[in-house]
C-alpha cells in the first residue's frame, strides 16, 4: 500500500479538496482507494457520506482521536488489507507525536499553500517543523508543494514560498486555481476527474503534475512509469510571471527562519 499525506498546519490551505481529489481520481482508475481522515472536523468522512452509489468506491477510515480517549484512536480507524492507495487528509496544527506518526506511515507528503502572505509563511514554518520535529528529514517520504486558491493577482506573492522551496531543493509541483469546480464536486462527493470532461479540463490539467509527480513513483501499478520531470520553480518557465517584481522581496531564507537547516 502507498500512503500519501495531505498536510499543511493551516486549515483552508486544500487538504480536504486535494484529498479528495486524488482519491477519486485513483478510484475512477479502478485502484483500491482509502481516505483516512485525521481530521476532527471530518470533512472527507462527510464528503465520502454525499458520494453517489453508483462510483467508485472509497473506503473511509476515521482516525480523528475520541474525545476523551486521547490518544486512542477510532475504532474505525482501519482500512482494507487490500488498499492500494491511503491518502491521508490532515488536521490543521498537526505537530509533535502526531506529526511524527502521520510522516511515518506516508510514501509522499503534498503540501497545499493558499497564496496569502500569512498562510505562506505559516506553511515555511510548518515545512521546518516537518524536518526538524516531524522525522521528515530521516524519513524516506517525498515532499513537495503546490499552490491552492490561486487567483491572477496572487502570482507574486509566491516569489517568497518559491525560494524558500528551493532552498530546500523541495518541488513546486503546480498551482490549483480557484474554481467554483471544486465547491461543486464537494457538493456531489465527486472529484473533478469524475466530472464533465469539456467542463473540468483546467482542474485536470492543473491537478496532473502532482498525479505524475506520483505515478513516476508507482513502477508497474499504473501501466509505464511517468519519469519525474518535476522541475523546481526557479528552473520552470511557467512560473516566470511569480518572480516579476522581486527585487525588493527579502526571502524567508533570508530572514533566518531556516538559518541553520543544511
Ligand atoms: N482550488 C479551490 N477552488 C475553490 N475552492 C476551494 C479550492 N480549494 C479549496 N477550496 C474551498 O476552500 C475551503 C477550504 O478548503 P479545504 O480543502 O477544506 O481546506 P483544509 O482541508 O486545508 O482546511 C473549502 O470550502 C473548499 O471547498
Ligand atoms: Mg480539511
């Protein structure tokens, strides 16, 4: 089984939509797909509720912890032997031993960032809890980013997350835009893949650099191996409009946030 984990310490950032996203697209391939929801709130537990009888199915685990029986999980907490797929949907301001759980049980960890300068540097700040406190510095999962929510006029303000990323040599993988598309697969516990084609064809086009990102990693399970070809931010052309105007930016890396990280 190969377990992908949706994480940002910031809630709104897209965990739940990127979740469910990848998990029905890998549901309409026919892979076995679970959602373990970390998440007291449950909101891939309620989206998976509303999914129509007749797609594919995906396994629901609840591993949001009992009121009063922390730190026992949910009985539900359990997914099939078969799963081919985990992903795990997050709960924001996950830290300390539940981060470290959650790193340890994941092949891949996608970190969604909506593009405020706050949730930004919340998320370099997360991105250093993950390495320094969260065992992702021994452990063997990928890591990369992508930008949720994008909107034209928030180009510029990931100039600042695309240097810091590149101090750590982590990838940029895409930018999701912000599209009434994703309200209204959550309103019918449907992805996007599960959609109108002719109508969600920038929702898939902006989603398969991080599928590829993953297929590269999955030889045999998803006919040829997808090489990754992730490039980082810096290198990628289509994110040569975010560094218009830099110049005067100071770079997280700069402030002495990550000083010290290698
Ligand atoms: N790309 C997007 N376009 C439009 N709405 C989005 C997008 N990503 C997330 N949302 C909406 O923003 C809100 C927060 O997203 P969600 O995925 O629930 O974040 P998180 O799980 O990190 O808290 C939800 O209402 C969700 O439907
Ligand atoms: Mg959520």
């Amino acid at each position: 089984m190969l377990t992908i984990l949706v994480i940002n310490s910031k809630g709104g950032s897209g965990k739940t939509t990127l979740t469910t996203n990848l998990a029905s697209y890998y549901a309409s391939k026919k892979i076995r797909t679970a959602i373990m929801d970390y998440d007291p709130q449950g909101s891939s537990i309620q989206w998976l509720r509303v999914r129509p009888d007749d797609a594919e199915k995906i396994h629901g685990a609840n591993a949001a912890p009992v009121k009063g029986a922390v730190p026992l999980r949910s009985l539900h907490a359990w997914v099939p032997a078969d799963t081919e797929v985990m992903i795990i949907d997050a709960p924001a301001g996950a830290k300390g031993l539940l981060l470290q759980e959650l790193v340890r049980k994941s092949n891949f960890i996608v970190i969604p960032v909506a593009p405020s300068p706050i949730d930004i540097h919340a998320t370099a700040d997360f991105i250093k809890e993950l390495f320094l406190f969260g065992g992702a510095r021994t452990s063997k999962a990928k890591i990369a980013v992508v930008a949720n929510r994008v909107r034209s006029s928030s180009s510029s303000i990931y100039v600042l997350l695309e240097r810091f990323l590149n101090s750590l040599k982590l990838p940029f993988l895409t930018s999701i835009r912000d599209s009434d598309n994703y309200l209204h697969a959550v309103e019918k516990g449907l992805g996007v893949f599960e959609m109108d084609e002719a109508a969600t064809v920038a929702e898939r086009r902006e989603l398969m650099p991080i599928l590829k990102w993953l297929n590269g990693h999955f030889p045999n399970k998803f006919g040829s191996r997808i090489e990754d070809k992730t490039q980082s931010l810096e290198g990628s052309r289509k994110f040569a409009a975010f560094r218009m105007g830099t110049q005067n930016i100071t770079t997280l890396s700069a402030t002495g946030r990550f000083k010290n990280y290698p």
